[in-house]
C-alpha cells in the first residue's frame, strides 16, 4: 500500500492504542487498533473495523454516564441517531438554534431534552429506520376533538382498527 498523501510505496504497521478524535469526542480512545504509518511524510491511517458497531457502543456508554451531557455528546447523538440540526430541533420541540448552543457548549441542554434524547439512543430510534420527524409533525397543534380510537381483539392479541 502507497502513502496516500505523498505516495511513498512502503508504510509500516504497529498495533497500539489509537486516540479517536474523529468520534467528535473529546475523550474516546481505541486499543490494539492496528495503524499505518508513512516513513516519509509521517502521514497515519488507522485501520477501525466495524465502525457502526464501534459507533452504538460509543453512544451506549455515553448515555449511560450520570453526568448532564456536553455539547460533544449531544453532537456525536444526535449524528448517530442519523439527524440533520434541524430536523432533530424538529422532533424534540425546540429550534434549531437552541440545538447549535447546546453542541457548541454554548447552553447546557436541558433536562428533558437530555433524557429524550438518551431513550431515542436506548430505543435505537434512528431516523434511517422511519421519518420519525413526520411521525411526530403536528403534535404541538392543539385538536379540535378529542379523536375515537378503536381496537379488536384478534385471537389472542388486540390490534388498533381503522376508524
């Protein structure tokens, strides 16, 4: 394999600890991970296998500290979860601006938004699995009437019916 940055032909290989500042976060660190380095130009490319499995245990044991989060874990959730800015500003009830304050550390985020955002990470409520964000759109409208909702029993399970 070349160096891809200055195309020297020979990189070596080591396996040690490897700082992961590509997670967003400030405090991630990946053992025995295996990296190439260029003997030329010093250029590294660590080699970080099953990122999106890496990615869900990064965001489960973020979710699990019982500290508020910082705006780096808000940031690095929101991304996993697969949420531009604004559409997670969406889905949450706040704006967009209070989303960018709480990720530059501006505002701490609030309680309630801290919590509803660990149980979407819990529940694996990606935006890629459904638009979660038309789901919810309109429920902060205020209804008219309160609307019927009818269920059947069928076999042994009961099940929402068409109204």
């Amino acid at each position: 394999m070349k160096c891809p940055v200055c195309g020297f032909p020979e990189l070596t290989t080591t396996h040690e600890p490897y700082k992961y500042d590509e997670s967003g976060l400030p405090n991630i660190t990946l053992a025995n991970i295996e990296i190439r380095r260029c003997g030329h130009c010093g250029e590294e490319l660590p080699a970080i296998p099953r990122m999106a499995e890496l990615h869900k245990v990064i965001a489960r044991s973020v979710v699990e500290q019982h500290a508020k989060l910082s705006g780096a874990e808000v940031r690095f959730l929101r991304k996993y979860l697969g949420h531009s800015g604004a559409d997670f500003a969406a889905l949450i009830g706040v704006s967009r601006e209070t989303v960018s304050r709480w990720e530059n550390d501006k505002e701490p985020i609030g309680g309630t938004s801290d919590r509803l955002l660990r149980l979407l990470v819990v529940l694996d409520q990606r935006a890629r699995d459904y638009n979660v964000v038309e789901q919810f759109s309109g429920i902060d409208t205020p209804s008219d009437a309160t609307p019927i909702l009818s269920f059947s029993k069928e076999g042994s399970s009961w099940h929402p019916r068409a109204a």
